[in-house]
C-alpha cells in the first residue's frame, strides 16, 4: 500500500512540477495588465478548459500505453493518419524549441541578478543566458540522470519556496488592488495564461508512474494540474498586489516586492522552475529527432540543444511576449490538435461513456482557435 500512495504522490509531483514552470513568472504582469478581478476570473476559466485537455491527453496516452506512440506526433499519425503525424512533427518541436527559448531567458535574467547582488558585477543578461545554455547541455551529457532521480525533491523546494514568497509579499500587498478590472485587455493576455497552465508533455510519464492505471493516472493528472494551477495563480495574484503598478515586464524586478534579505528567493525559484524543465524538453526533442524522424544522435542533441540557443541571437529576447507568442500561437494550437484526436477517438468508440463526453473536445478546439484567431489579428493590427 505504501508503495503504491508513493507512486500516486510522485506521479502527482510530475504533472505539477512540469506545469509550474517559466510561466509562472509572467502572471504577475498579466495581472497588472488584467486587473486581479478579471484576470483571476480569466485565470480559472482557462484552468477548467486547460484541466479537460490534459484529461483527453490522458485518454490518448492510456489508449497507446503498449505501443510505441509514446509522443504526439506518433499519437497524431496513428489516429489522424500520415497528414497528422506531419503537421504534429513540425508543432510539437515548436512548443519545445520556444518553450526552451523562454527557459533561457528567464534562467539568465534571474543567474544576471544572482550575479549583481552577490558579486556586485554588472547586469549581463545575455552572457549569463548563453552561461544557462552551456550548463545546461554539460548537465544533459554529464548528468542527467543525476537530476531525474533528485527531480521529485527539486519539486518539493519548488513549491515550497513558491509558499514562503506568497507569504513573503503579504505584508506588502495593496487590497486595493484586488477589485481592479480591466476586461478589454483579457483576450490579449491569454497566451500568458495558457502558457503558465500546460503541462501535457508531462502525462505519458505520470501515466508509466502510476502503472498507467486509468483511475490513478486521471485522478494524478487532476490533482497536479489544479495544484500547479493554484500555485501559479496565489503566486502571480499576490506578487502584483505587493508591487502594484511599478510592475514591468522583467521577470527580475518581482524581487523588488519582497525584503532585501530575501530577494534570492526568487531567483532561486526560478531556477528551479526552468533548469529541470529545460533539460527534459531538450531530452524529448532529441528522442523524438533520433527515434521517430531518425536523425543521427549527434545531429538530434545539435538541433535539440542549439534550436533554442541561437534564438538568443537571433530574435528579441523580451520574455513576456515571447511567453504570448509561444502560449497563444503554438501551444494553443497544439491543444487543438490533441483536441482533434481525441474527438476522433471518441466517435469511434464502442463504449458510449467516451461517446457522451465527445462535446468536450469541440469545445476545447473552439476556445484554442478563438485564442490564436484573437492573437494573430493582433499581431497584424
């Protein structure tokens, strides 16, 4: 029995640690542009349509747990057909290629912090993003199996210092705040939103956790996606309300709300955020690049590892929009597609439980096309 609640719990801490992420720490400017009223409202409506996708993936996963489609462009092509599996090997390398491009500019924003305070050195944000970068792929070579045995600990220290920086704020915070709206500017900061709540990469192994038994792999899914997503919200809710409107868009200047003893916190946490989160996205590109699409080793760890990190110099490195884009665009649509799959699995269904709940997932793909309709519109105005 006791065996068996460890591998709940450890299933529960990969779906949260995987979700808790870089996003994050772009809530807390999502909520100053929302307001905390309507952002919170915006926040929980994307968190239940988010919740149901991550259950339809769980679906698809626990559908192929015996066959080798352990990744979405597999899942895509066996259930889609060959159209699928090649629209799902160009959009899921995006998620992670971006989602790593974030990691490393947030890693290197919060490492150039560490470095000023303690070192008295002068803000660098782009050698210690390419420092990031470079440990990061000395980790994967030397260590990685090393950090997926202290991974679960590394989630435990990440949500308790995620805790004891919400009840850092406290003191701080304006209760004023807490009543502001500001409803026109919500569809804009959706992709924020949507990028601080996935966490689908996550599901094929809470599922080889939990032994992929269907009652445990969708209750650990629920647990570790509402708990992320409660985590997330208290943090970026009570991070604006103790900075307010000083707030900008560097991830960095969210020490600026707690006590100058403790503004190592939240470098601290994020660096836990990305760093594990980094090495396991670049970890799954590579097998995907090697196994799937069959590119020799060495040419899948160059594209996996040097995608994200000649995004450095080669595009803005502003972390909220690239949050936006990546959230609104790539990941949404990469939500439609498990969407899609997932419906056709529920229309060929002989049992008519999956029939019942095949509204869900036109649902899910309604809300996701609406949010990369609203955000390309923007982006051409």
């Amino acid at each position: 029995m006791d065996k068996k609640r460890a591998s709940f719990i450890k299933a529960s801490l990969a779906m949260l640690g995987t979700v808790v992420g870089a996003g994050t720490f772009a809530l807390p400017a999502a909520m100053h542009e929302m307001g905390i009223l309507a952002g919170t409202i915006a926040f929980w409506a994307m968190a239940l349509v988010v919740l149901a996708t991550h259950l339809l993936y769980t679906e698809i996963v626990l559908r192929n747990a015996q066959s080798e489609a352990h990744r979405l462009p597999a899942q895509a092509g066996a259930v889609l057909g060959p159209w699928g599996r090649r629209v799902a090997y160009i959009s899921h390398p995006a998620q992670v290629i971006g989602s790593s491009f974030i990691y490393l500019i947030l890693g290197g924003q919060f490492l150039s912090v560490l470095a000023s305070r303690w070192f008295g050195l002068a803000p660098m944000p782009l050698f210690w993003q390419v420092a990031f970068w470079v440990g990061g792929a000395a980790t994967i070579f030397i260590g990685l199996k090393l950090v997926a045995r202290v991974e679960a600990w590394f989630t435990w220290l990440l949500v308790g210092l995620l805790i004891l920086s919400v009840i850092l704020y406290l003191p701080r915070v304006s209760g004023s705040l807490f009543l502001v709206s500001h409803w026109p500017v919500v569809p804009t900061s959706l992709g924020v939103i949507l990028f601080s709540l996935f966490g689908w990469q996550a599901i094929p192994e809470v599922s080889a956790i939990a032994g992929h038994d269907r009652k445990k792999t969708r209750i650990a899914v629920v647990i570790g996606s509402l708990g992320a997503a409660f985590l997330v919200w208290i943090f970026g809710v009570f991070a604006y309300a103790a900075i307010g409107t000083a707030l900008g868009n560097d991830a960095s200047q969210l020490a600026t709300g707690l006590p100058s003893a403790w503004f190592w916190i939240l470098p601290a946490v994020g660096f836990l955020a990305v760093a594990t989160s980094f090495l396991i996205l670049a970890q799954d590109l590579k097998a995907m690049l090697h196994l799937d699409l069959k590119f020799p080793k060495a040419l899948a760890w160059a594209v996996a590892l040097g995608a994200p990190g000649s995004l450095l110099f080669l595009t803005s490195r502003n972390f909220l929009s690239s949050v936006d884009i990546v959230g609104a665009v790539i990941t949404a649509f990469n939500a439609i597609l498990i969407s899609l799959i997932a419906f056709v699995l529920f229309r060929k269904a002989r049992d008519g439980t999956h029939r019942r709940w095949i509204i869900v997932p036109i649902l899910c793909i309604l809300v996701f096309s609406a949010v990369i309709i609203r955000r390309l519109w923007a982006g051409v105005g």
